[in-house]
C-alpha cells in the first residue's frame, strides 16, 4: 500500500521514481494567462488611442498660389526704381553724344589737315584713342546698367518670397506654388506644343486660392512706409 505525501500532492510513479506535483498548478496557468491577456489588450488599446488621436490631428495640406508675374508689373517699388534706371539712361544717353560730336569734331580737323604731316598723324592719333575711349565707357555704362536691373530683379524676388511666406504663416497655407499665365497654345507652331505642355507649374486651380492681390498691396504698403 503507498500513502499520499503530506500537502495533497500526487504522486506519479515511474521506473525511477516518484516525483510530486501539486494540485494548485493549473490555477496557477490560469492567472498567467489572465494577466497576459489583460496587459496585451490594454497595449493594444494605448496603441489604437494613439494612432486615432494622430490620424485626428492631421489636417489636409493647404496649398495657395501666386502670379509672379503680375505681382512684379504692379510693385510701386519697381515703378519707381525703373523710373530711376531710366533717368540715368538718359543722362548717359546725353554724355554719349557729347563724347560722339567730340569725336567727329576731331574728324572734321583731321579732314582739314594735310595727310602725312605732324600735325595730321598728332590728330589721327587722338581720334584713335577718342573712339576707344567711347567703345570701352559704352560697353562699361550698359554692363553696370544691366547689372542694376539684375540686382534690382534679384531684390524684388527676395522681399517677394518674404511676404508670400508672411502670408502663408498668417493665414495658414502649407505651400505657395507658382502660377503662369496660360500659354497661347492655339498660337504655337504644333511642334511647340509639347514643349509647352511639358514645362506648365500648374494645371488648374480654384481662384480663391490666389494671393497675388495680397501680396501686392503688402509689398506696396511695406514700401510706401519706407520712403
């Protein structure tokens, strides 16, 4: 006869032996389960919270456009610097003549002259050096000219991103793209057409969406205060 061990545990017998094991271990199983199972669910239930919460966040992205090229025909400050540009062209226009009735005095003496003598070569020599001396300060006026009207180009477009982006920030835009004047495709040589298409920014948009009013009258404003 073999008796119980002490405790309520069974025994189970074997070749080797016998080893105890107590009765309390599948309850034990139970509650491991359990708590698995409630601390998955409650993780899996934080996630969802989260990804709800950030999907309710997000917003869709707002997108206005501009006019670069209207917003540039209707700058006061570039109305003025131009005025300013031209007046300058004209006051060089002005020395320019004086510098070529100058030299075509110098060509009426030499005509007066007689050919090979001092007095001749002396003033074939300065007209030489008169029309070099118009030919070097023409081309060096246009240039720095051309290079006002680049600067001032360059300039306008700077300030012009800087309002577009005060804007944007102001009344909540994402993105600010550019809007083009429609081409005149019915006036394009056809194997034009391709090549126009292919380089429009912009097919279509709602016409509340454009601040180009907006960013002229900011633009004008900022420059009035500035005078």
């Amino acid at each position: 006869m073999s008796s119980s061990p002490p405790g309520g545990a069974a025994c189970y017998g074997t070749r080797a032996g016998r080893w105890p094991v107590r009765s309390g271990a599948p309850m034990y199983a139970k509650r491991l389960v359990f708590i698995v199972t409630v601390c998955l669910s409650a993780g899996a239930l934080c996630l969802m919270t989260a990804r709800a919460a950030q999907v309710a966040s997000k917003r869709p992205t707002a997108v206005a456009v501009v006019d670069v090229v209207q917003v540039f025909k209707n700058l006061s400050e570039k109305t003025d610097k131009e005025a300013e540009l031209q007046q300058r062209t004209a006051e060089l226009r002005k020395e320019e003549e004086a510098r070529v009735k100058e030299l075509e005095l110098i060509k009426e003496d030499l005509g007066m002259l007689k050919a090979g003598g001092p007095e001749h070569k002396q003033k074939q020599e300065q007209m030489l050096m008169k029309g070099i001396e118009l030919k070097t300060w023409r081309g060096v006026q246009n240039a720095l000219l051309e290079r006002e009207k680049a600067m001032l180009t360059l300039l306008l477009y700077k300030k012009m991103v800087a309002a577009i982006g005060n804007i944007a920030e102001g009344d909540g835009w994402d993105h600010v793209l550019f809007k083009e004047q429609p081409p005149a495709f019915e006036r394009a040589k056809p194997e034009q057409l391709s090549t126009l298409i292919q380089v429009r920014k912009l097919i279509w948009s709602r016409d509340e969406l454009d601040i180009t009013d907006q960013v002229v009258q900011r633009m004008n404003a900022e420059w009035k205060a500035a005078l």
